[in-house]
C-alpha cells in the first residue's frame, strides 16, 4: 500500500471567498493582532490533523501529517502534484448554514481543477 497523507482540513489565509483573510477579519473582529490570530488557527489546524490522523491510524491507515496556510482547493491540488499522487479523497460536507456552502465550494474547486482522480465520500460513505 502507498504512503497516505492527509493534507487538507479546510484552513484558509487570503482571498478564497471574501477581500480579507479570515485571519484579519477576526484580527479586526476581536482586536488581537493578526500573528495571535495566525497563531490560533494553525494551532486549531494542528490539532485537527494530529485528530483526523489519529482516526486513520486506529483503523491501520498510516498518515503524515501536513500543514498548509493558503486557499484550500489550491493547497490541496498543489501538494497532491507535488507528492505525484494518484488520488485525493475528499469528504462532501453536510448542507448547513455558511460552513456547508464554503466548504461546498472547495470541493467544487477540487472537482474542477484535478492534478488526478478524485474521490468523494459522501455522509453515508463516511
């Protein structure tokens, strides 16, 4: 079996979807400093991969851990080419609220722009 690596879990820095990062809108929202906020997020990142991969790992799927600050589709497709992968697999979110429409989008931008197959998991796939 080929080395897996997860390497996307929705993390985004500029220009995705608004004029402003995210990082600066809460920046702003809450009057921290934009490095604290950057801080924050790439701590939550980490501590969502080290969770996704500990998944993968108690079903005998090893994984490395990777992460990326930038747009999410991008990130994504550009590490896969970089690792030659032949496949990203991919979760279809649930529809709620704005998290189901951005997350929707990215899996579109990952859909349309491929460096290989695709592989989408749907809520009764997962």
């Amino acid at each position: 079996m080929r080395d897996v690596s997860i390497i996307g879990v929705g993390q985004t820095d500029v220009g995705e979807h608004w004029d402003i990062s995210i990082r600066d809108l809460l920046a702003g929202l809450t009057k921290r400093p934009r490095e604290a906020v950057q801080q924050e997020q790439e701590e939550n990142g980490r501590r969502y991969l080290n969770h996704a991969a500990g998944l993968a790992e108690k079903e005998g799927v090893p994984c490395e851990r990777v992460l990326r600050v930038g747009m999410t589709s991008a990130e994504i497709t550009a590490l896969a080419q970089a690792r030659g992968a032949t496949l990203i697999v991919v979760a279809k979110p649930v529809q709620h609220e704005i998290r189901g429409l951005f997350e929707s989008r990215v899996l579109r931008e990952i859909i349309e722009n491929p460096c290989c197959s695709v592989l989408v998991l749907t809520g009764r796939s997962l």
